[in-house]
C-alpha cells in the first residue's frame, strides 16, 4: 500500500530546498532578466526535477544495485541519466553543437582584422592562470585542467574536456561553465571598467571593415581545420565539427543543412544539454566544498580571460597607429556572442559614435578557436 514515506516529502531535505532555490534564481533570471535564456531555462528546471526526490531521473545501476544519483562508471538507467550518458559522456552533444556554432558563425571579421586573432589566444592565459592555481590548491594535473578550461565560457569545449581527463568533476564543471557564459553582463563590465579609462572605452573604430571575398570565406575554414588540427591533433573532434559547420554556411551550395545545423538541430542539443547539466546538480553531488572551490576557480578563470584579454589590446595599442578599443579584448572568450554584446554596450555608453559589435565579434570568433585549440593541448599532453 503506498504510504507517506514513499512520497518526496517524506525524504525532502534541507539541501533539496536550497538547489530547488538555486533552480529558481536560475529561471528567474532566465525568464524575468533574460539572461541567456536558451541556457538558464533548461538548466534551472533541470536542477529543480533532480531535487524532487525519487523520481529516479539519474538514477544509475552499479553492480546490480540501483543509485538515485548519477555515479560514473555506472549504467544509466534514468531519463536523464540516459541522456546525460548517451549525449555528453559519449562526447556527441558538445561535438555536435560546434557544428551548429560553426554553421551560425561569420568568420568575416576575423579574415577583415587578422590581428584580432591575437586578441582570442590572449584571453586564454585565464585557463592556464586558473589551472596552475588550482594545481597549487591541492587538484591533480587532470582535474586542474577541466578547471581551467573554464575560463574560456564555453560550456560543450568544457564538458568535452571534463569527461575525458576528469570524468567526476563533469557536473561541478559544466554548471560552472555555462552559469558563468550567462553572466558575462554582470562579470565583464567591472573588470573592463577597472582596467580602462573612460577616453580608452570612448575610442572610436571604423565600423566598416573591409570586404571579405566568398572564396576567403570558403576557404579559411578548410585551411584552419588542416592547420589546427595538425598542430593540435587532439583539437579535430571540435575543431573538425566547428569548420564543417561554417563550410556548410559559406559554400552556398548547402544552405538547407546550414540552415537545419543552425536552428532546429542546435536548438534540440540545447534542450538536451541544458536540461541533462542541470540534472547534474543534485544536492549530494553540489553541495560539498570541491564543487563550491571550482565554482571559485571557475571564476576567477573567467575573470583572469577578461583580464588579460584588455591587458593585451592595450598592449598592442602601444604599437598600432589606428588604436583600437580596448574592450574588444574582452570579447575573446568564447561567449558567443554575449561577450561581443557586453563591448557593443558599453562602447555606446563611452560614445555614442561607436559600433564595436563586428569588431568584438573577432575576438569572439578567435577565442572559441583558442579555448578549442587549448582543450586538445591539454589532451595531447594528459590524456
């Protein structure tokens, strides 16, 4: 006979009742702010169905006996365990959104302003930044690297790291990721604003970059993907789908694929990967202090991305006639391309004149390619 012990409430927690209010401040700010809703909504309401006791969502089977909550190692006998399986843990979810990412990509303003290119591998002193604080705090070498990784916001390049080198830290990681890839408009601007005066925010740029041909267009992602990847063999899974997908949009001859790439296709990895991530965040696995240090870490990595991405634009400054603003050097994390909003925004703030979207844009692009390029670092070297 069902009776109240079997029921959720019976086995409610204190800690269930602080994740299903970590859920709700993620929906809310999803919905009633509109920050990144595409990532907060799924991943929210992923944290609240996992804190429903018993549902049995992620629950795994190891040595015959049944685990409420994902264990690795394990085999997934939930719905969401299943779909957190099957899509990030066997690497097709994060694979497959750069072919989506790739297919919504412009590299025009890369080809337009070569030099921004070095604006997106100087954000990614974050990830090494954090990954050698996080090896001084006691993480071993894999598990500094899924960290660090972090700092360049983009969530799919973390999990596919995450599982490879430290397949434990997933959940802890990629929360960390994309919470922090939808905060960019509050992290950012402090940081820009502490590290620039307003003269140097004013800085006007030419709007008009310079006419990329379609055959420039077609051709840079065939010549990155062979370059990349021969230099950083272990970067092709990403690298390899990001290029593809944009091959798709250049061509001109496969517009029905780069249009499904990037818009239905993308858009039920989203679902799948928000929804599963969120799932991740139960109260046994979330509230433990290795997941709130990398929560820190992750952070800081972020920040540090921000930091030395300016830092380096006004560097180059001290060599370059046309001067250009030293903000776009924050749009070289891959945040795509909330990163290159938060510049545009605040470019206006210091002058109106200026539109600095397609210039951060850039930086924006490089940086995915950067964080990508890292990842497969780390795997040629640990993995």
């Amino acid at each position: 006979m069902f009776g109240l012990f079997e029921t959720g409430f019976a086995n409610f927690t204190p800690q269930n009742g602080v994740m299903l209010a970590i859920g709700g401040l993620l929906l809310y700010l999803g919905i009633a702010k509109k920050m990144e809703p595409l990532l907060l909504v799924p991943i929210g309401f992923g944290v609240l169905l996992i804190n429903l006791p018993l549902g049995g969502l992620m629950e795994t089977i190891v040595e015959g006996r049944v685990v409420e909550a994902y264990a690795v190692g394990g085999e997934p006998a939930g719905l969401l365990s299943r779909i957190f399986y099957y899509g990030l843990v066997w690497e097709i979810v994060p694979a497959f959104i750069f072919l989506g990412l790739g297919a919504m990509t412009d590299f025009g303003p890369v080809i337009a302003n070569p030099k921004t290119l070095l604006l997106g591998a100087g954000a990614q002193f974050g990830v090494y930044a954090a990954f050698f604080i996080a090896l001084a705090i006691g993480f071993n070498i894999n598990e500094a690297a899924s960290i660090g990784i972090i700092g360049g916001a983009d969530g799919p390049t973390t999990i596919f790291l995450t599982n490879r080198l430290a397949p434990a830290l997933i959940g802890a990681t990629a929360v960390s990721a994309y919470t922090y890839m939808a905060m960019v408009p509050i992290i950012q601007p402090p940081i820009i604003k502490a590290l620039t005066t307003k003269k140097e925010r004013a800085i006007y740029m030419k709007p008009q970059l310079r006419p990329v041909s379609r055959l420039e267009k077609v051709l840079f992602p065939i010549i990155g993907a062979i370059i990349i990847i021969l230099l950083v063999p272990k970067s092709a899974p990403l690298i390899g789908m990001f290029t593809l997908g944009n091959l798709l949009k250049e061509s001109g001859v496969t517009d029905r694929l780069a249009n499904t790439a990037a818009t239905a296709f993308i858009d039920i990895l989203t679902i799948l990967l928000g929804i599963s991530v969120g799932a991740f965040m139960s109260a046994a696995s979330f509230l433990k202090a290795e997941t709130l240090m990398i929560f820190g870490l992750g952070i800081a990595a972020f920040a540090a991305s921000t930091f030395f991405g300016v830092i380096l634009a006004k560097f180059m400054n001290l060599f370059l006639k046309e001067k250009i603003n030293p903000m776009i050097g924050a749009a070289g994390v891959s945040a795509v391309p909330m990163a290159a909003r938060v510049v545009q925004r605040m470019g206006q703030q210091a002058n109106p004149r200026n539109f600095l979207l397609m210039h951060a844009m850039g930086p924006n692009i490089a940086g995915v390619i950067g964080t990508a390029t890292a990842a497969g670092i780390f795997l040629g070297m640990l993995g």
